[in-house]
C-alpha cells in the first residue's frame, strides 16, 4: 500500500477491518488467497493462483457476457509457436480444457 501512494487512515482501516483482520486460528486458506489476489491484481500470478484455487473465491464469478461458460483453465499457444512449431501444437485445444496435473 505504501508503494501505491495509500494513505495511513485507509490503509489502518482496510487492515484493521473485520475482513482482513486475522488471527493465528482464524486464519484460512481463502483468506490468503484473497488478500494475495489482491495484491497481485493484474498480475499473470493472480490468475494462477485463482487457477489452483479452483476459482473458489467467495462471490468470484464469470464475468457478463463471458465467451466462456467456465474459467479459464489454460492459456492458448501463441501464435508464433503455431507458426514456427505448429505439427506439435494441438488442433482446437479449448481454454477450458484441464492441464495434466489439472485435473479435478
């Protein structure tokens, strides 16, 4: 927050707020991966880490109008690895498609 410009008030409220606020028992999973998810917003790690999580964020859902009707699980092949290795890159493979350690 420092690094951001956030000043001393809001930055003591937000961490003294009943939502972040933890204690050593209180503590959860998902609340790390909350408080990572927004420190790392717009991050290629956030969409990681949401990834591993399964998506199971609290009221973290698909956006309106998604293209599609589930998170993405993969990223596609670039389009210069088509070009320059494309007899190994698979045909039509989805963004929803499980990686191999992906698996539910």
């Amino acid at each position: 927050m420092d690094q951001f410009g956030v000043s001393i008030t809001d930055k003591d409220a937000y961490l003294s707020s009943s939502g972040v606020a933890q204690t050593a028992v209180t503590l959860t999973l998902a609340d790390i991966f909350k408080e990572k998810y927004v420190a790392t917003y717009l991050n290629p790690e956030a969409w990681n880490d949401a990834r591993r999580y399964d998506y199971k964020y609290k009221d973290f859902t698909l956006p309106t109008n998604a293209v599609l009707n589930t998170f993405i699980r993969r990223v596609g092949y670039v389009s210069g690895e088509k070009s320059k290795n494309g007899v190994n890159v698979p045909p039509d493979v989805s963004l929803s498609t499980n990686l191999y350690w992906d698996k539910p």
